[in-house]
C-alpha cells in the first residue's frame, strides 16, 4: 500500500502515484513503492522502465533478469546512480535527492519476496523475523504493526491492519495523504490481480478511520485504571 | 512525563533523568522537561539552577520573574544562548547541539500552564486547540494521542494514555527506554505533589504494556472487514 502525497512545503502539495508494476504475464510481477525526493524516484521509474523497452541494451533489464535477488542489485545500482548524479550539486543536495524503495514481486522458479532498498543501493530482504517494511514517514504508522500484526492474520484482516496505520499516519502528518494505492499479488500467479485505489470517499475507508477513535476508546476501558 | 534513555549510538546508552523541577513552595512551581543533545540540555539545566541561587546577579532568575511568560522567555534565551556556544565548531556542530524543552508550571497570580520552547529560542504556548506538546522521539506516541485524547477525561484515564504512547515508542525504538518519570501537578497548589518513577518491573506498567497488544487487536476486530 502506498499514498499519493508529493510535497515541496505546505504551499505546494499534489497527488503522485508511488507504486509501479511491472509484469511478463505467467513468468514475472515487479513491484517498486517509492519514497523519498520526487525527482529522484520519477528518473529511477523512467530509466528503469526505458532500459526495460531497448532491447539492444547490453545490460539485461529487470524484465529479464533471472531472480528476484538480481532485480534487487539492479534497482539498487540504478538508484545509487540517480542520486550520485545530484553531486554535481555538492554532498549536501545529494542528501535532499535521497530515497528508498520497496521492491515485491516473484519470478517463475522462485518465490514471492520482498527487498528493502537503501539510497546507498544496498537492500536487506524481508524475513519471518522482520515480517514487514515501511519507507517514507513511517513512524507514526509503526507501533500499530508492531503490536497487531500476526502472520497468521486473514488476507482481510491484514488489508485492514494496515489502512489503520496509514490512517494513523495521515491523522497525524500532512505530507502522507489519501488517495491510497493497494496492490494485492497472489503469490504463483504471475500476474497482476487487481490494484485499487483507495480515494479520500471510500465507504470502506471512512468506515475504518471514523471507526478508529472509537475502537482505541474501547481499547483504552479495556486496560486497568491508574492508581495513585 | 518524561522517559530517561540517552545514547550516543547503540552501544553507548544509559539512564538520566530529563524532568526537572524548581519550586517556592506557596507561590510557584517549575517544571522542565528536555529533549536532544545532553550536553546541551545538562548546560541549560545548570545555567538556571546556578543562576537562581547566586543573589548578587542582576537578572531576575526563574525563581523571581512575576509570569510564566517571562519564565519562558529567560529560558529560551538560556537555550539559545548554550547552543549559540557551540558555533565555535561551526554551524554542522550547532544543529548536532540542538535541544527543545517543555516548560509547565504555575506562579501565584496566574494559570498553570505549558510551553514549548524551540532550540532558536522562541516558544509556544499550550491551547485548548493544541491540548498537548510532545519534544523528542513524538512521531510513535503521536497516533494515539490524536485519536483517544479527551480533554473531558479523568486524570487517572490521562496517566493511562500517556503510559500508552510512551510504550507504544518504547516498543518501536531503541532511544526511548524505561524508567519513566512522571509528575503530577495540582492546579493551584503551588507544590510539588509527587513525583514516582515508573521502573520496567512496575505492576501497573507491566499491566498496561502487556494488555495493550490484546486490546488493540481487540479494537481491530470491531472495525468491519475488508471486502475486495
């Protein structure tokens, strides 16, 4: 799940897809969210997907490389790439054009995984330990996860985890907003289910998030009282 | 309340108190409570108490001065003043120096009331539209504050909240940590009533951290289900 928030101050705020997918229907699904400088995303998309389309290429791209794992080194350097091109501009402006990524996706022959992508190009991959990953403002969405998540949480159940802690973030920080992008992959299927897009009048949404307060009320009764 | 936890990196971390209180019991009582670089924050905390007690200096000190206002101005100029010190290392060095502090207290002939003062110096005061300041690791218990904060609540259900939102940090990163020090101050008493320090083995916390997990999957389950 990602938001759609873009930002350069208060006064300058509009609504930007962070999730990308790209698919070779019954052999690959790649999926990148993106947070961090704008600019710096939208040239790692763009070269990314270029480099996918010019087949006299040397280098294979993510649509051809062979696991998950390649894609991974792939994106990271191609990131590293983007930002150090900002040095130019001296260290300090490469701190700005900083971001990071998230990479999803499963390629026939192994299984659906998940990379965490650093600016510096390198990346660390999920785990049953480290059962989830978070870019961007992530804080104030983080101990609800941390708590409430459970691998042997429904499908549904999970969906609706995590619209709490992005509800929970939007509530609390104006740079992370609605609409919201979901993309739900079956794991074996090689392509894309569906991706919809959750806007700001979304009945389930409203539901959910006007629910919340109430929900975390109730929860509060349920510990016991402070006693002096 | 305020956590003690404080490191230069992670394995250098150990326990300090970040609450502080002056008083003159029947007409006023101080309280601060810091955030940020400890060195800056100790100088602060120094320059005031050896400040109030020397009676040949010409400047009224917090122990004098008729408002909390002015409290809060002398005291954002002390904070000013110590950071503005560490220039001499040039500007890099003055941003790793920054603290922020929140000061509440009451002085006879007046409110008790809160601010928050910025390492530049200037300050805030609390409102009922802003019913709560945080200054530190805020982004994690700030979720919870927003939604379940009442200003109708009882003061026993306020301590409750309060412990969740520090807990809910303290589950989610390393640089937030047990003890607690809480105080708690009775409007127009003019002293302090008491002032526990909640250790990691205290009943009630245990109570409060270990029922919180249940009771938020608790409040997951009243929200409705997602539906594709």
């Amino acid at each position: 799940m990602s938001d759609t928030r873009t930002n350069a101050g208060v006064d300058n705020f509009s609504v930007t897809r962070k999730m990308f997918t790209w698919d070779v229907p019954g052999e690959r699904v790649i999926t990148l969210l993106t947070a961090g400088n704008l600019a710096t995303t939208q040239a790692l998309i763009s070269l990314l997907d270029e480099r996918s389309k010019i087949v006299e290429e040397r280098n294979p791209t993510i649509l051809e490389l062979p696991t998950m794992f390649q894609v991974a080194r792939l994106i990271g350097s191609t990131l590293k790439e983007v930002i150090q091109d900002s040095w130019a501009e001296g260290p300090e402006a490469s701190s700005k054009f900083k971001a990071s990524v998230i990479l999803g996706g499963q390629i026939k022959g192994g299984k659906p995984t998940l990379f965490l992508i650093y600016p510096e190009g390198n990346f660390i991959e999920i785990t049953e330990d480290s059962p989830f990953f978070q870019i961007g403002e992530a804080k104030y969405g983080k101990p609800i996860l941390v708590r409430a998540y459970d691998p042997e949480m429904s499908f549904e159940d999970t969906i609706k985890l995590l619209l709490v802690s992005f509800d929970s973030t939007i509530k609390a920080n104006l740079s992370v907003g609605l609409p919201l992008d979901l993309q739900v992959y079956v794991g074996d299927s090689f392509e894309v289910d569906n991706k919809p897009r959750i806007e700001a009048d979304d009945a389930y949404y409203q539901a959910v998030s006007s629910g919340w307060g109430d929900a975390l009320r109730n929860a509060l009764t349920q510990l016991p009282s402070y006693k002096e």
